[in-house]
C-alpha cells in the first residue's frame, strides 16, 4: 500500500526557426490549409519538418502523418498523404514498403524496434526455429485495417499488451497469445511476426496483469481475403489456434485511419466482490489470525488460508442494507470528473491533466450467492478513459468505507489534488472488462454496428457468464479475496493512522483554499476603493458597474 514516486519525463527542445510566411508556401499548401480549417482541424504546435528542415505549423489532421511518415511541413504532407475520407480505400493492397520495414528504394528505416521480447519470435530466435515452418501463407497479398473482437480469461496471462523485458524475459499476454494465432492462421506475413507496431496495432484497453475480459477490441493491417465470407473464415480460422483462454468472438473491417484507443468514446468494466471484503468482517478475521499465531499473513499457503475462512466464517458473511447503502454512498463519490491521481499506480503532479478522468457511471447490485454458499457483490463501472488500477482502488477504498475502516470523507480527501493519500487496492481476480464503446466517433460507426448486432452481444454474454464462474471457481483454488481480507486486518492501524494525516492535510488545504479567497476578495475591495476614490467607473466585462 504506497504510493510510487512521482516521475517526469523531459526532452530536449528542438532549435527555434522563424516560421515562414504563408507566401513562401507553395499554392497547394494554401489549399491545404484551408482545407483543413473548414474542416474544424485544430492547430498544433510548432516543428521541424522532416523532409525540408523548415519550422511548420501542423493542423490536426496533419498532425496524424507524423506517427506513419514523420513530420512533414504543410506543403510536403500533401505529397505524402492524402485526408479524404472518401479517398481511402479499407481494403488496399501491400504497403509500398517491403515487408522488412524499409520502402523500396532503401533509403529510410520506417521501423527502429526489431524484434519485441514479449513476443513468441524471441523464443523461436533464441532457439533457432524458423517460423515460416507454422506460418499460414508466405506471399503478400491486399491487407486491410481490421478490427479484432476478442474475450479473455486473464488469470494466467501478464495482462493484454506485450510486455518488452530490457533482461529479454517472456511472460506470456494475450496478444502474445493472439499474434502468433494470426500468423498460423495465415493473417500476416512471417517476415512481419514479432513486432506489433509492423501492423499498425492499436487497443481499446489495456488490461493489467489477472484481469480478464468480455470484449475487448484491438486493430491491425491483416490479410483477410476475398469473398463476403472471408472475415468469417478468418475468425474460425483464428479461434481454431487460440488457447481456450482467448476467444476471438467477430471481426470488423474498418477506416485506415481508425484507432481503438482514440476512438473509443468510454469504457465499461464489472467488479465481482465477495461479500466478506464489505461487511465488518475484521474483528472476526483478527481473532482469526490469533488463533492460528500469525503476524504476517503474506507468506500463508492456501491450507492456512482456508483455514482463515472456516475460523472468521467467512462463507456465511452476508451484507446488510445499511452496509449496502453505506457502499453505495461510498460509490458515488467517484462519479463526475475528479482528480485520480491517488488511485493510480504512478505518481502524478497535482496539475497533471492525465490525473483527471470523467467516471460516467458506478453502480453495486444486489448480492447473490453463487453455488458454494458465498455471497458476491457485481459492481459496474463506466468511463471515458481510467488510470493504472484505479478501479481496483476506489472499489477497495468505498469497501473499507463500508467496513468502517476508513471514514466517508476519505475519499473526498482522496479526491483532492492538494492531498497526497495511499489507498489499497484489491487483487484483480474478478475484475473484467465489459467492452468499449464507439458511438461518438464516425469511422467507429460500422465497428460500432458489429458490437452492437445481436450475433455479437451473445457471444459476449455467454463469455461473460463463463468468466464469472472461473471467477467464483478462483475463490476456492486461490483464496487470494481470503489473503488480502487478511493482510487488510493485519495492517488496519497503520491505514487508519495514514487516514487521520490525510484527513488533516485535506483540512489543511481548505483552509489555505479560504483564506486565499478572502484575500483575493480584499484585495478586489482594495482596488475598488482606490478606483471609486478617483471618480474613475468601476467596469466588470464589458459594462461599467459604477
């Protein structure tokens, strides 16, 4: 339970040009730039192109050439890429590069990453094997953006992305899992296998390391085929070289410009909870730990921890409606937008924009009990966009609130950015995420569509349900719910001593906030005195007050 130390990232500045002037341009880029602005592209900052050297201002919209082609100055970014939507075609053919990352002349580099650590390519290097023996197809045929759907089991994976050890270790992930399908399945090239960024891949969330997923969407640059039943064949295909833990529920052509990161509108998760890490269940599991003569319930192996449970009956823990109702005022807090940063994984200034996210929706059903006699609790959360574990820590945080470990106003301390807090987080056995959303965004309409069709939501579904029984099965195998409910009571002084200084540094800042108020305020009477005294009118905005 602490809090990671703040970083900061810097680069060095490139060299100030004076910018030229909009005559030194070529005609062309007058029209593009127009364009441009009748289209609502906003402007960016200023840079170097990377053809001509000049200083340039990017638009928007011209601002996405720089991640595929680099920067490029206004005039030169119409010889490079072309901005109409209408223009594009989602079903081209090779890229003008080889399948090596160099364009066909070799001048440039297009790639600077060879081959990911996290990918099944460093195994079958360090090895000796050549891949190309298990790929499905040698030769290059037309690619297309394609939007993949897919559903995981992720309590025996290290989380979505792949993860690059500097050490060149492996651990196993699910687009690991998911890439090597897809070279099986004759999806991409051999000479494109172990690196991601070859095919242009995006996410729509990036799941930690146990949690797992109903529907998550991820995009590449894939060889699809011809025919209207080739996207079908593709994903039975796929399915049939994925591990039971991965589903690859529908696929979805869409724009070459789409991104499942940026164009995700919000984001949905559902948090099952036992029962037992809400009620006040502490007296309980400290007698409990007594009695079986431990200090630190970190090293206890699972015979001890079932033990835990029959001694602090925790099977037979039930919620009550005052309890749930304290929960759910606990919940509500976190709604709106807010400063997260002491929910997060990392350390963030107070100022940091990447602090505050929008939560659209929290809400905690009634409890059911599964077919082991347990009580569980499904928590649903909706947002725009969520930092590292903070789901897990504002769902332990409302827990401990409804417990009675910690007080209501702890999490609106928490939420201030004046006020540095340490607050625990639960494991992440049955936290899955649900799916995201594209509604607001016009080239996530047909991917939209697809999620939305009935064939889809299904699917999704039935995954759903699957994932809670493995969860509920989890609870009896792993006991990690009975391990952190244990290791909350041994430590439950120092969290209440940490939530007294918080409390006081929260009252701390309120009160520094007021008087800084007050004397703004005295100071607006000090200049209004000394104006009305010179017979000068008093103006607010526009109009005159005196």
């Amino acid at each position: 339970m602490s809090i990671a130390e703040p970083w900061l990232t810097s680069r060095p500045a490139a060299p100030l040009r004076r910018p030229p002037s909009h005559s030194s341009r070529a005609p062309e880029a007058k029209l593009f730039v127009e364009a441009q602005a009748s289209r609502g592209g906003e402007q960016k900052s200023g840079t170097l192109c990377g053809k001509c050297g000049r200083w340039t201002l990017l638009l928007g919209l011209a601002s996405r050439a720089a991640t595929r082609r680099g920067r490029r100055c206004v005039a030169h970014a119409v010889e490079f890429q072309s901005w109409d939507d209408e223009e594009e075609s989602v079903n081209a053919g090779d890229d003008d590069e080889d399948a090596d990352g160099s364009d066909g002349s070799g001048q440039r580099e297009r790639y600077s990453h060879g081959i990911s650590s996290g990918s099944w390519a460093s195994i079958f290097q360090r090895e000796g094997f050549d891949w190309s023996q298990i790929a499905g197809r040698t030769e290059k045929g037309p690619k297309s953006n394609v939007a993949l759907i897919i559903g995981y089991d992720g309590s025996n994976f290290k989380g979505l992305q792949q993860i690059s050890d500097p050490s060149g270790n492996f651990f196993a992930t699910v687009e690991s899992e998911l890439e090597l399908a897809l070279l099986k399945a004759g999806a991409m090239l051999p000479s494109n296998f172990g690196n991601l960024e070859k095919l242009r891949w995006t996410r729509a969330g990036r799941t930690d390391a146990g949690v797992s997923a109903g529907c998550n969407v991820v995009t590449a640059r894939l060889i699809v085929g011809d025919g209207e039943t080739a996207l079908d064949d593709l994903v039975e295909r796929v399915n049939s070289f994925l591990p039971p833990e991965v589903l690859l529920h529908s696929a979805a052509v869409v724009t070459s410009r789409f991104s499942a990161r940026d164009d995700g509108s919000r984001r949905s998760y559902r948090f099952f909870v036992p029962s037992f890490a809400v009620v006040p269940s502490i007296d309980a599991m400290r007698s409990a730990l007594a009695a079986i003569n431990c200090e630190d319930p970190r090293g206890l192996g699972f015979e001890e921890l079932k033990t835990l449970e029959d001694l602090a009956g925790l099977r037979q823990a039930r919620v009550s409606a005052e309890t749930l109702s304290r929960l759910r005022e606990a919940l509500s807090c976190f709604e709106g937008t807010h400063y997260f940063a002491n929910f997060a994984n990392a350390g963030l200034a107070s100022k940091d924009r990447q602090a505050f996210r929008t939560l659209r929706s929290i809400s905690c059903d009634d409890p059911f009990v599964d077919e082991n006699g347990r009580e569980w609790l499904s928590i649903t959360v909706c947002a725009d966009s969520f930092l590292t574990h903070q789901i897990r820590k504002m769902i332990a945080t409302a827990a401990q609130v409804a417990q009675g470990s910690l007080p209501l106003d702890f999490i609106k301390a928490a939420l201030n950015r004046h006020v540095v807090a340490c607050t625990p987080r639960f494991p992440p056995v049955g936290l899955i995420f649900l799916r995201p959303y594209f509604e607001c965004s016009q080239r996530g309409k047909v991917l939209e569509e697809t999620l939305s069709s009935e064939r889809v939501e299904a699917r999704i579904a039935t995954w759903v349900e699957q994932l809670r029984v493995a969860v509920m099965k989890e609870a009896i195998d792993g006991q990690r719910w009975v391990k952190w409910m244990a290791c909350a009571v041994a430590w439950d002084d120092d969290q209440r001593r940490l939530a007294q200084k918080v409390l006081q540094d929260y009252e701390n800042s309120q009160e520094r906030q007021r008087l800084r108020k007050l004397e703004k305020r005295a100071s607006a009477c000090q200049v209004a005195a000394i104006v009305s005294s010179r017979g000068e009118p008093l103006w607010i905005g526009r109009l005159p007050w005196i």
